[in-house]
C-alpha cells in the first residue's frame, strides 16, 4: 500500500509529527464547479487550512499514483484539463493499473486519506439517495459506513432524496453531528427539518466524540455537518423552484446516472444568477476552517 501512496513531503513530515492535516477532495476542482473558480476555490482551501493552523492534503489520482498533498502544478491539471476521470473507491485499482490522471470524489478522498493517515477531511456536500423510484445510492454512503474519519461538510446536495439519505445513513450507524446546530443542513440552505444525532458547539466537543468512536472500535465515520454561513444562504423556496426547473429540464433531455447531479447543480448555478455557486463556494471555504480547528483538537 504504501508503495502506491505518494505522500507530498510537507504533508508526511505533519503526519509524522503529530502535527493537524485536513484532506481535501478534487472532484470539486475537476467536476464540481465551473472555470475559473474552480482552480480559484481550490487554491483558497488550501490557504484556508494553513491560515487555521493545518496542514492541506488535496487528493487525487495523478499518474496511478494514490496522491496525498497536491502541488500547484497538478492542481492546475485537474482544474485545466477536461480529460481527468472522475474516481470513485470502485475506480481506484483500475486507475492504478492503468496509470490514470483522476479526481476523487468523497468516497475515493475518504480511503485514501484514511489509509494515508488522515483523521479529518472537508468537503461541500456528500453524495447520498437519489430521487425516484431507484434504489439508487451514491457510493460516498457505504464508504462513510465503513471508514473511520471526520468528515465535514454541509449535509447531502440538495438535488438528492434529503429525508432517504438521512435514514440511510440511521441505518448504517454513521454518527451525524451538527456543527452549531441541530438539524441537518441542506447544502445550499442552513435547515431541513431533518434532525442530527447531537449538536457540538466548538471543536473540542466533535474531536472528544470522534476519539470515543475511536476508543469504541466503531470503523464509520463521523459526519460533521456545518451549515452554509447565513449570508450566502439560499432561501429554500427559491432553491425548490430553481431545481423543479431544472429537474424538468433533466428529464426532458434524459441526463442520468453519474452526469444528473453535476448537470442539475450548474443548472441551479444559472437559474439562480449564480446565487448558488456562491453558496457552494463559501460553504467549502467554511467547512475547511472548521476542519481545521477540528484537526487541531485531533493532535
């Protein structure tokens, strides 16, 4: 395993040393928001975590190689180049014996930065139950059920089945925790009526919940959800009709699978005069600093 791990040296030297790193995903970069914020916003992250006293650890699939802590130069890749897979944990040894270039989503980011030694991992929002009459499920879900990290984000895209995936993850005993709050938010809104397991007011009270985890032997992962800050906030009637629209929009020209969500969420980017790209964008930015913090505690 460590033979396929490439370690960027400023991130081994933390690990060593006990000192706080944040992993962070790439999907964001290659898939999830539009040129140019996209190399902008990952960029950012990587200044938010270092401000918050962490060390970054962007992941992704360069080369075939597993890689822990990305240099500028391959950030601008995954930004730049419209050829770079989107790697999902299923994905990973076909990446690897094929040598691809590749983003990873929350579930790939997750394995690897556990299996790199990562407690704490920041991302926007997970994948979850999708709408309809599927049983389709988005393989971030299973993953969070069987890795054992911190991971914060703002709860499931709001084009998902919010109420499924919150059963979902009942179900499968992944500890939801609210950061400063007590429901679940709904990505690009602070609420959805659906509630979380505890509320944890600083980050003290998240890091002495995961390390219990830990203690327990429990092998999911803590799922700590911080909501949107309330000035970028969309309001919920807005977002409802903005993606009824595009979910119309969807149908009509029979986008499915894997290329729906990435298609309904720059439709709601447009519809909503980029209302929602700036909420995207500040939730990330947020979920790093409290990642941070987080981390910190963790050490």
């Amino acid at each position: 395993m460590r033979q396929l791990l490439s370690i960027a040296p400023e991130v081994a030297d933390a690990l060593r040393d006990h000192r706080p790193v944040v992993a962070l995903e790439s999907t964001v970069i290659a898939h999830g928001l539009p040129r140019p914020q996209n190399l902008q916003t990952a960029r950012r992250l990587q200044e938010v975590v270092r401000e918050g006293g962490a060390v970054p650890a962007t992941i992704a699939i360069i080369g075939g190689k597993l890689t822990v802590g990305l240099d500028d130069e391959e950030i601008r890749l995954l930004a730049e180049n419209t050829d770079i897979r989107k790697i999902s944990t299923r994905d990973i040894p076909i990446a690897v014996a094929q040598g691809w270039d590749g983003a990873t989503t929350v579930a790939s980011t997750s394995w690897i930065a556990h299996r790199a030694g990562i407690k704490v991992f920041a991302t926007g929002g997970i994948g979850g139950v999708h709408r309809g009459a599927l049983p389709d499920v988005s393989a971030d879900l299973p993953e969070l059920a069987r890795t054992p990290i911190a991971l914060v984000c703002s709860g499931a895209k709001i084009v998902l089945d919010l109420p499924a995936t919150r059963e979902w993850l009942e179900t499968h005993a992944v500890t939801v925790v609210g950061y400063k709050c007590d429901e679940l938010p709904a990505f690009y809104s602070r609420g959805s009526g659906l509630p979380v397991d505890a509320s944890a007011n600083d980050p003290a009270a998240v890091a002495g919940i995961f390390r219990a985890q830990r203690d327990l032997g429990i092998e999911s992962a803590l799922l700590v959800v911080v909501p949107v800050p309330a000035k970028f906030e969309v309001p919920a009637e807005e977002l409802q009709q903005v993606l009824t629209t595009a979910l119309e929009d969807a149908q009509w020209k029979e986008i499915t699978g894997p290329a729906l969500t990435p298609f309904l969420l720059s439709q709601m980017a447009e519809r909503s005069g980029g209302a929602t790209l700036r909420a995207n964008i500040a939730l990330l930015e947020n979920n790093a600093r409290v990642a941070a913090q987080i981390a910190i505690e963790l050490v």
